[in-house]
C-alpha cells in the first residue's frame, strides 16, 4: 500500500465526507483509522473505499476494540470461593513479587521516588475511584471539556456563558456530595483535585495531600477570588504532566486508565551541594524551588518520576482491564431460548432479564456482550436458532472484567481445582495480550511446551 498512499488518504478523506456516519483519524501511531457505526457498516465502508473512492486495494488489519486499565480493592475470596484470611497472602499476583526488595515501593499503592539527582522526593498513592464518582465522570465528560476549556484562561466570562458556569457549579457540587457519601479518607477530596486525566478531561483524578502546601485546585478558575497565578504553576505543570502520561498509557497493556485517584502525599525538595535556595514561604514538605530555577533540568526529571511512580503505584495494586459492554435485546421463541442462552454464555454475555411479550409467544431477552466478543455475533445467533432470534446491540457502558489477568494458584484449593499450570483459558488474560501483540509490545506465553512426536500405537496391518 505504500506506492498508492496517496490514493487511499484521498479516498479516506472523500469516504468521510460521503458517509455522515464515518469518523476517519490519524492515531499516534501513523494508522489510518475509520471509526463506524458497526460491523457491517465497517464492511460496507471498506468495500467503498477500495471499489469507489481509492480504487486501490486496501490492506485492513483486524477490528480495533478499545480496553481501560484499572485497579480495585483487594478481593475477599479466591478463585474457588474461599474466604481469604490472610489478605497479604493469596490475594498477591506473581506480578507483585517483583516489587517486594523494592525500596521506592513503601506499601499497597505507596511509592516513594527520588529524581536522578537525587534533589527531589515525591510520594504517590494509589487508590480506586469510587464507582459513584467514576460514573459521574464519565457521565459528564462534556463539562469536564468545558472545565479544561475554562481554566487555560483568566477571563471565564468570555470563554463560558452564565449556564455553562452554572452547570460546572452544579457539577462541583455532585462530586462533593458522592465524595461525602463514602469513606471518612475522601471526605475534603473535591477540593483537593489537582486535575482530571487523561487529556484533563477523563475519569481519573489527582489529589494534592502535600501538607501546608496550598496550592488551588482545578475549580479555582470558578472562583475569581482564587483564580491568581501561584509562584509555583511551572512546576505543578510537571506533576500534572506526568499524571496525564501515566493514565494516558497504563503499564498493563498501554490502554487508558480507568476509575483510578493518584494521591500526591509528599514533595520535598532536599538540600544538595549545589545549595540551590529554597522559597521561605515553604516552611513545610512542600519546599520548592525558586521559579527561575524551574526552567532546569528538574522540570523534567519531575515529569519523568511522577509518570514512572504512578505506574508503579499502580501495579502494585489489583489490576484489571475494563471492557465496553454491549446492551443486547433479544426476541425469541420459547423453542430457541436454549441455544440463545449457548451462544451469549460461549461469548461471554450475561443474561439481565427475559419477559414474554404480552399477546404473543415471543421472548424478550436483555442481556451484556462484551464488544470485542460481538464481531460475527449476529451471524451465529441467527444460524444457531435458525433466523428465530435476531439481536440489536446498542453501547451501554464500561464494566471491570472481574478476572487477574495475572493470577496464578497459590492455595491447595486452587491447585486441586485448576492444577499447577492453571491453564484454564483467562479471558482478561487473552485481551491483553491480543492488544499487546497489536501493539507490538512484548507478551509472556508460551506457544509450545513439552512437544513430543506423536506415536502410532496401532498395529500396521
């Protein structure tokens, strides 16, 4: 295809404008990416470009499903539904033990690091969002833009209108109350958001815990009595920076995080041989330097540890992919509910609801589908029940599939149940490495193990 490159980018850019349904973007990457309403709209799409609009053959790599990174709260029972006693015990993953002589690493979710000079010591905790507030997040990403929009310049009145400002007011206050809803250890964090990531405008949050370091928060730019310049907005920028990286790319399979709070609770500056000043107005952890020496190499050193902490943070906590679901409704005979419910359950689909229809002999079923399961799906449910069950699919939201891709057994009761090896098939485990190889990142698994040549234990007659 790299001859008739130019062909198919004009193609491209005559699809999107042909198809109002069509979004056509360049990612990072240099892909060509075509963004469509579902599988056969894809198809359809493909067969337009390289029959009418680049007349060119085309080369498509298989179809792109996004995934989320996250972390959730250490699990009370095991694989085979036994009550963990101990949770510093089977609850670790093979994935924690590589950061048990590690120093930076002072906890669950606790990572103390130093910048390479060795001048700067920052603390990083990582908790999970709570799933009221993730929600909340997502819900109104559009007054999350509007925020990011707000706080680039001092005049909100000429960037946002009275409702606008209103609504973000009112969003505040959502936040709060959701935050106050949970435990004691949230309560004051809404004033205490630093930023939104990634790109400022998604579900993950940083707190600023740093003691007597009072710095404004992301609504400061609501308040015009706390909407001032501070001395120390340079380097704020680089511990915002390296958040923004660390959840635009997660250490699992370089997927955007999902739900996750990173909580600045220390930053000291430390005195070195350079006796670089230090402000007199710090008087606490958070002694930083002057502005006039932010221009340094420090700035990106910051950057860099924050980034690398917060990953760190982050694995060593419970990880999980986050898959987008499918809502999928279903009408079927009570004669092929049997065979509807084998080909939700082979694709990993669970079941909500099933109602009859009233006045006829129709069944109504709702259920969740995975999207990365759904390519195909329509076909087989129509060629299993024999066109008796037809399903509509609508995107309904994002859902933590609740497996450690990392998990391997530690108690007799898992080896007896799933053996030493526990090759069972880990369907989280089989994402991420499908999105690792995609992007080319390294994958651990083993394609052959034990290859023996077969024998033939017949007599030849």
């Amino acid at each position: 295809m790299g001859s008739n490159m130019k062909a198919v980018t004009d193609g491209l850019k005559l699809l999107n404008q042909a198809d109002p349904c069509v979004i056509v973007s360049v990612q990072e990457t240099g892909e060509h990416v075509i963004i469509t309403a579902g599988e056969v709209h894809l198809q359809r799409c493909i067969d337009d470009l390289q029959e009418r609009y680049a007349k060119v053959e085309v080369s498509v790599s298989k179809p792109i499903v996004p995934f989320r990174e996250t972390v959730t709260l250490p699990p009370k029972v095991d694989m085979v539904n036994e009550a963990i006693i101990d949770q510093n015990q089977p609850t670790k993953s093979n994935r924690l033990k590589q950061f048990e002589d590690d120093d930076e690493v002072k906890g669950e979710g606790i990572v103390e690091i130093f910048t390479p000079d060795k001048t700067c010591l920052i603390r990083i905790h990582c908790v999970p969002l709570p799933k009221a507030i993730t929600e909340l997040l997502v819900e109104h990403s559009d007054l999350l833009k509007a925020l990011h929009k707000t706080s680039k310049t001092d005049d909100t009145e000429n960037v946002l209108n009275s409702t606008a400002v209103q609504n973000l007011i009112d969003f505040k206050s959502k936040i709060e109350n959701s935050f106050n809803q949970e435990h004691k250890s949230w309560k004051g964090a809404c004033n205490q958001i630093w930023s939104f990531g990634p790109k400022k405008t998604g579900p993950n949050i940083l707190l600023n815990r740093i003691p007597d370091y009072n710095r404004p928060s992301v609504w400061s730019c609501l308040d015009p009595a706390t909407n001032s310049q501070t001395t120390f907005q340079d380097l704020d920028s680089c511990i915002i920076n390296g958040f923004q990286m660390a959840t635009f790319a997660g250490p699992m399979c370089e997927e955007p995080m999902h739900g996750v709070c990173f909580i600045i609770e220390k930053w000291e500056y430390l005195n070195s041989t350079s006796n670089r000043q230090v402000d007199d107005r710090c008087e606490s952890s958070a002694a930083i330097p002057r502005k006039r020496e932010v221009y340094g190499p420090l700035s990106g050193q910051i950057m860099s540890i924050v980034k690398d902490g917060c990953r760190k943070s982050f694995e060593t906590q419970p990880q999980r992919l986050v898959a987008a679901m499918y809502k999928c409704e279903i009408q079927a005979t009570a004669d092929v509910l049997g065979k509807l419910y084998e080909v939700l359950g082979k694709r990993n689909g669970r079941v909500l609801s099933e109602e009859m229809k009233e006045g006829t002999q129709l069944f109504i079923v709702e259920a969740t589908l995975p999207v990365v399961e759904s390519f195909g799906f329509a076909d087989i449910m129509r060629k299993r029940t024999s066109g008796l069950a037809s399903p509509q699919l609508k995107f309904s939201h994002w859902e933590i599939i609740d497996v450690d891709p990392y998990w391997v057994p530690t108690t007799e009761e898992e080896y007896l149940h799933f053996g030493e090896k526990a090759d069972s098939q880990n369907c989280a485990l089989t994402y991420m490495n499908n999105v690792r190889k995609r992007k080319g990142l390294k994958v651990e698994e083993k394609m052959v193990e034990h290859g023996e040549k077969q024998r033939t234990l017949t007599r030849n007659k």
